[in-house]
C-alpha cells in the first residue's frame, strides 16, 4: 500500500487540481469539471498504528458513509456531480457502497510502471522544459478538449510545479503528437500521450513514450509510471512491449443520470 501510495501522491502533484479539500483520510479534488482526475474524491489511506500488536494497516479514517456524504455536500456546493476513483487505498466498503446508492462504473482503468533502461534519444521528438503555446494548442486540439474547459486545461498544465518534460514528435516537418513527463522521486510519470487521427499506426506514440522514459532516466529515474484505460487496447499493447505490467487497477463511480 506504501508504494500504491507514493504512485497516487505523483499523479496527483503530475495533474495538480486547482482546488483539494481533505476530509477524514480522503481528497475532494475540484478542477472546473475537466477530468475525472481534477474532479473526484480519492482515497489517501490513512495510517493507524496499532499499539496492541506489532501491526500497521491501511483505513479508511472514516467510516465510508460519511465520506461519501461529504463528497455529495462538497460536489453539489460546487455545482458538479459527486465523482469517486476507486483505487485499492478505497478499501473494501466503498465500491459496494456506491454500487448500492446507484453509482454507475466508469472507465476501468490500470496504473503501469516499468523499469528505465538506458536513455534513447528520438531525434524526431522535441521535448521543452515548459509548456509552450503550440505545445498547448497542439495537445488540446489532439484531445479534442472542448472550447469551454480550454482555460482550465492550460492552467492545470502550467500550474506543475515539478520537474516536466514536454513532448512534440514530428513527422514530415508535421506536429504529429504529443505527451508530457513528470519527474518525481525518482519516478517519470508520463501523461497525455495523443497522435493525431492523421498519424496513428506509424509509431509516433512509441517515439513519445520512449522519449520521456529517457527523458526520466537522464534526470536520475529508475522507473516510470503512466494511467491506461483498459478500452484502449493499442495502447495497452505498446506499452506492454516497452516493459510496463500491471501496478493496480482503478475506476470511476458516477451516481447514474437520470
């Protein structure tokens, strides 16, 4: 649970949410509805030291009904659905509790890690320290973010405070894709990884990806780390060929609309 931890806190500092309230071993994340990441209560798991036995587990700090009912307060003073990813530091109560108060899954997904190699430059990549304006609008077009979470988008990228590496892979003199790393204690989290529809299939994604992996590596990483959702297959597949496995899984909970 220590190192299931340690992923959570760097995905969390790689897409920093505008706004966080903490509430009994819990983060209600606020990022102006772009998402799921920025916009959803997750699980931290707090520490209990049982002073009877030579033991230390992982709970909730509260029962999960109380959590849950602050995130429905939080979310509706704030005019958003009350949203929760479920990761294993969730514990056992709360997927059957949301199941039971009509919380639709959504978007089943798994948190990857390899080990770096030795670091391979892409002379076809450009990776910036920063996020520039064709990087920003390059990505967001790729992603197809929509004109009214524009701004939230780029204040969400240019609020990283750590370490980053943005990627711009070309083909033909062409912006085909993009992606950004994020360095963190000796981890590289890679993010957004997005070809254009016009350059799928013709390895760009693999030059982004191996690109940060060095990226990380040159600045002292052993090991890298990214999110996939499980529908996306192609990607899955590429980056099981470039060593990544199964760290833990998560999903989403949404109370159905109706």
């Amino acid at each position: 649970m220590t190192d299931i931890l340690g992923l959570e806190e760097r995905g969390f500092n790689a897409w920093p949410a505008p706004r966080n309230v903490y509430f009994g071993g819990w983060m209600f994340r606020l990022g102006g509805g772009y998402t799921k990441r920025a916009n959803s209560a997750n699980a931290l798991g707090a520490r209990h030291e049982l002073r009877a036995v030579s033991i230390n587990a992982w709970t909730p700090a509260r029962e999960f009904a109380e959590i849950m009912a602050e995130a429905e307060r939080f979310y509706a003073l704030n005019g958003q659905p009350a949203v929760f990813r479920v990761t294993p530091l969730a514990g056992p109560d709360a997927d059957p509790a949301l199941a039971t108060a009509a919380y639709e899954r959504l978007d089943p997904s798994t948190v990857m890690i390899a080990p770096l190699a030795k670091a391979q430059d892409d002379p076809e990549v450009r990776i910036e320290p920063g996020p520039t304006p064709s990087w920003l609008n390059g990505v967001a077009a790729a992603q197809g973010v929509a004109p009214s979470h524009r701004l939230v988008h780029d204040h969400i990228v240019q609020a990283i405070a750590l370490p980053a590496a943005f990627a711009t892979a070309y083909m033909s003199g062409q912006a085909a894709g993009f992606g950004f790393g994020i360095g963190e204690r000796g981890a590289v989290g890679l993010f957004d990884i997005v070809v254009r529809p016009e350059f799928r299939g013709q390895g760009v994604g693999r030059a982004i990806t191996r690109a940060l992996m060095g990226w990380g590596s040159l600045g002292g990483a052993a090991t890298a780390y990214l999110q996939v959702n499980d529908a996306n297959r192609v990607a899955r597949a590429l980056y099981e060929s470039l060593g990544f496995r199964v760290a833990y899984p998560y999903h989403y909970r949404r109370r159905a609309l109706t």
